[in-house]
C-alpha cells in the first residue's frame, strides 16, 4: 500500500520524526482529520479544491495513489472528457497549486495544532499524512477489535487493520471527540427536522420570554437581555429540549394568556424572570410556569456582587437549574453545563457592549450605530480575546456596508473589515454560532456565497433549533434562488418566534410574488411591514399594484422613497444584498409596474 507518504521535511533524530515513523496515521485517522479541516469555517477553499482534496486522498487510502494522476484527476474531479489535454488544459495543475496555498494558510492558523497534517508534495498529486505536535514518542497501544466505523472509500480497507498502533491518548481524545461532535450534530439536525412529530413526554418544548429589567437604567436593560439571551444559548446545550424563544429585545404581547401559547406553540414550560441592579450588586429572579395551567413549578432568586464573574456565574448556574427542574422528568438531561469555557471577556463594559449591539441589530436604527461601533471598538482593544465583541463588530462593519453608512465608497472597505473581524471571532472559538453566523454574513456581502452558505450551515448544525440562525440560512438560500430550500427554513425560523423581525418575512413574500399569490403576498408583506419603512414598503407596492389598489400602491411607494437605501436606490439595494440578476429584472420590472399604476389616474 502507498497510502501513507512520510513528509520529507521531517528531520530525522526529531520526537516527531522518531513517532512518525512508529506509528503511521491509520485511515481512521486521516479521514478525522479530512472531515475536521472541511468542515472548519476557515479553510478557505472552493468547492471543486475541496472535491479535489477528497478524491486524491480518497484514492490514496484506496491504495491507488499511483493512478493519481492529471488525467485522471481531470476527468474525475472537473468533469473533462477523454479528450482531455494536459498540456492544453492547466486545470488540474493550477487548482493543485491553489489547494497547496489553502492547505498552508489552514495549517499555519486555525489549523495550526491539529494532530494531523495532510498535505500535497509539489511535482505530485499523491497526498502526504504526518502527525504534528505528537513530542512523546509513547509506547505504542493495541486497539480492540470493534465494529468498523470507517467512512469513505477506504471502509472495506481499514477494516482489514482492526488491530495496529495508535498516536498517544491526546490524540486519540481529540479524534473522538470529532466523531462524537458530527454525531450529535447529526442527531440534533434529525430531532429538528421531526421535532413536531416528537412525543411531548420525552422532549418538552419551552418559551422563553426577555427578561423585564425593574430598575431604572439602561444597563439593567441591558443585563437584562443578556440573561435571556445567555440564558436561551444555554438551553439550545441541552438538545432534547424544543426551544422557542422570543428575539431579545422585544416584548411578549400581554395579550396572549399562557394557555394561548401553549396551545399555538406546544410548549410545555413558559420561563420568564426580572432583573433588578444598582452600584453595589445585581438581583435577578427566574420562575418556570406550566404553559397551560400558569402554575409556577420553579422559582429562584440569585442576589450577587455587581461584578461580571457574578453575572457569569449566574447565568450558568440558572440554566443549569431551569434544564434540569424541566427535564428531570423526562430523562433528558445529560449535559452539565458547567463545563463549558467562559466567554474570555474581562470587564462588565465589554459585556454590556454586547448585549447594546443585540439591541441594535434588533431594529437597525440608525441613531444606534455609531454608539455601538464605538463601544465595540473600545470592547476588543479592552477584551481582543473575547469571540462576541468581535463578531458583533463585524457585524456592524457589514451593516456599515450594505446600508451605505459610511458612503457609497466606503462600502468594500467596510466589507473587508468585517470579514477581518469575524474571521478572528471563529478564530478565537470556531464553535461559537454568533461568530459564525456573522462572518456568514460577512462572506454573502463580498459575494462569497458558498462560503457563505457553508458557514451558516455549520452554526445551523450547532444550533439547530435557533431561529435567527435558521432564518440567516434560509434567507441566503432564497436570495441566491433557492427558494425551495430557503422557505421553509424561514418558516420554522418564524414559527419559533412570537415576534420574528421583519425580514424573516421579505423572502416569502418575494416567492409569492414569483408563483403570482398576490393576496398571500399582501399578507405577509403587511406583516413584514410592522416597524419596517424600508423594504416592505417596496413589497407592499408590488403586491398592491397588481391587486389593482392604487391607493395603497402609491402610499406604499411614497413611504419607500422616504428610506434612501432602497428608494435611492432599488437596483443597488438588490445587488448589495446578494440577489440574482433573475431575481433583480423580476422585482425591478414589479416596481415599474407599480410606478406606472400609481401614477395614472
């Protein structure tokens, strides 16, 4: 077999050369580390390099390593035919050196302690497996016998070895706990997909509503939200858990009675709470009521220091306490969330900074922005470890663009910026779904829409019930044409909100507008319109136009000309935010329409 290709560059005498060559990475292990790089938000390569790496490495591990070669490579990679001509077509060599440039700038950052290296010899298509950062030449371990779980090509292969050598237990933990992980993100994304077909006795579905700030102050306004929000990242830990949850910063409508929610929604638990706050300490009580007969079935009040370690604290302990008074029941509970990393933030400033900027991007109000980006700038000079700071100011360099904050000039320079400061969040914790969500957002508006695509998938796959993540997902798919896919998304995203924002809904009208279910549009664009004076009002014109409400087309476009971002400029605004040329002649041509029905008498 000629799978496994010792790196010339080791050095010989070296720990990591005397391990490398006694112990060679099995298939097991190569194929770990294949699916941990891929699936990292920072290897940076497209699609075609990736189907590349797998291929080569596929056929490696086959033991074919000595077919890998361009013809090959071409016609089974980039879709050539037999007439395929090396010497005319570069294709294969060009990707290859481009795919050795992505695997240098993965191993030298984020992948910079993984156990294992891969990498691709220049002159050779043939991959190269070596273990890295192993300084303990350990004796090696025997491996039971135990069913083969080997995936890819090299299945039938690898189970012929069940027994032979293995890196030390630290690598070996870190290859489990890999494995583990796209398990359960496997099984996360099932139990989402079937989650209304789900007995109610085993996986109770729960409300949480924002927490009521009771002292006057912004910062107990803002304590407030993030507690609810710490408070709902927490319970999406515990995956067994149906969590519907309102968007931080808005409030419950009083007038849904408990019974009415539980009732629309399935829940089973409403969780609700206050928080009161001076100089000197921080009050915050929590309470769990049955949905259906309001009886309060957990409450507890937590009187702390005013310090943020005591707020941490507080928010671990609470969802802890809440998860396991709801789930003891049912048996689900089988997480402990106390061993889970603190955010690295040092100073309560930085904390309140965050929870300001979930308040912003809330409504997006302009007034709020500069505060915000100011705060956040001083939040990561102050905290630079802290992964939130940084992906909110991404965040807010990418609504610097795409709402043409900073001019109209400014806008790739602003995009640049965020796709520096988001890539850093991921950096800092590529399993945090805040960062990933917005570099996510960050590559849509540099027009990197797989990766796009890709990275939003992920913080789906970490939190599958999140509906601003679902929401992200479905909205990018829909924009870039895929709307079959990204409707429901959005649709599961509104249905776990009481009080979805506005743009949950811009997509679903648009595809209604598309099929020609102009009176379903207007419904939904009326919906969308609920504190939106932008867009929507470009929906609403469209959808009343072609119900022949000229009234109402013509107040519908008044108030879209008031919003620069889109009345200055429809076209632009479509473009900024990704849609297809398809999609852009369709609603362009809408509007027009709209203008010209308007303007007749």
């Amino acid at each position: 077999m000629q799978w496994w290709a010792p790196s010339p560059s080791i050095e010989t005498g070296s720990s990591n050369a005397l391990y490398s060559n006694l112990v060679r990475p099995s298939a097991e292990d190569v194929w770990a580390q294949l699916e941990r790089m891929l699936s990292h938000p920072l290897f940076q390569a497209s699609e075609k390099r990736r189907a590349f790496l797998r291929f080569i490495v596929s056929e490696a591990l086959a033991g074919r390593a000595d077919g890998l070669k361009g013809y090959t490579i071409a016609l089974a990679v980039f879709g050539r035919d037999q007439s395929f001509d090396p010497q005319a077509d570069p294709v294969v060599r060009l990707e290859a050196r481009r795919l050795r440039r992505d695997l240098d700038s993965y191993f030298v950052d984020a992948g910079q302690n993984d156990p294992l290296r891969i990498s691709i010899p220049k002159g050779s298509y043939v991959p190269s497996f070596e273990w890295h950062n192993v300084h303990s030449p350990a004796a090696p371990i025997e491996m039971p016998d135990a069913q083969d779980h080997t995936t890819g090509p090299a299945a039938a292969d690898a189970s012929a070895r069940s027994k032979q050598t293995f890196p030390p237990k630290r690598v070996i933990a870190a290859v489990l706990v890999a494995c583990l992980a796209v398990g359960i993100a496997g099984w996360m994304l099932l139990a989402g997909s079937t989650q209304h077909n789900s007995n109610p006795s085993r996986e109770p579905a729960v409300l949480v509503t924002p927490f009521e700030a009771l002292s006057p102050g912004e910062n107990t306004r803002y304590f407030a939200s993030g507690i609810s929000h710490e408070l709902i990242s927490n319970l999406f830990r515990f995956a067994s858990f149906r969590l519907y949850a309102l968007p931080v910063g808005s409030s419950q409508d009083s007038r849904l009675t408990f019974a009415q929610i539980g009732h629309n929604l399935g829940a089973a638990y409403i969780i609700s709470g206050s928080v009161q706050a001076n100089a000197e300490e921080i009050r915050i009580t929590a309470q769990v009521l049955n949905a259906t007969s309001a009886k309060v079935v957990w409450t507890k009040s937590y009187t702390r220091p005013y310090e943020l370690q005591s707020l941490m604290d507080i928010q671990r302990e609470l969802a802890s306490e809440i998860a396991t008074a709801i789930g003891q029941p049912y048996g689900v509970v089988k997480t402990d969330i106390g061993n889970n990393p603190l955010p690295a933030v040092s100073s309560i400033e930085s904390y309140l900074c965050v929870q300001r900027a979930y308040g912003y991007r809330r409504n997006f109000l302009r007034a709020e922005f500069d505060p915000v980006l100011h705060c956040l700038q001083q939040t990561v000079q102050r905290d630079p470890g802290y992964s939130d700071g940084w992906a909110m100011l991404g965040w807010l360099h990418v609504d610097a663009g795409r709402l043409g904050y900073t001019g109209d000039d400014n806008r790739q320079k602003e995009y640049e910026k965020a796709v520096e400061a988001t890539t850093r969040a991921v950096t800092l914790d590529p399993s945090n779904p805040l960062a990933l969500k917005a570099l996510g957002s960050a590559y849509h508006y540099i027009g990197r829409y797989a990766d796009s695509e890709r990275i939003t998938r992920e913080a789906v796959t970490l939190n599958p019930n999140d509906p601003e993540a679902l929401a992200q997902l479905g909205w990018r798919l829909a924009v870039r044409g895929h709307f079959d896919e990204g409707i429901p998304m959005l649709k599961r995203a509104i249905e776990r909100s009481l009080s979805p924002p506005s743009w949950y809904f811009h997509l679903i009208a648009i595809d209604l507008y598309l099929k020609g279910d102009y009176q379903q549009m207007l419904r939904v664009a009326e919906r969308s319109a609920q504190g939106d004076p932008g867009f929507s009002q470009f929906l609403l014109a469209l959808a009343n136009s072609e119900l022949g409400n000229r009234s109402a087309t013509q107040q519908a476009l008044e108030k879209m000309s008031q919003y620069q971002p889109v009345g200055g400029d429809p076209g632009g605004f479509l473009r900024r935010h990704g849609a297809t040329d398809q999609l852009q002649h369709a609603l362009l041509a809408g509007l027009e329409k709209a203008r010209a029905f308007a303007s007749t008498k």
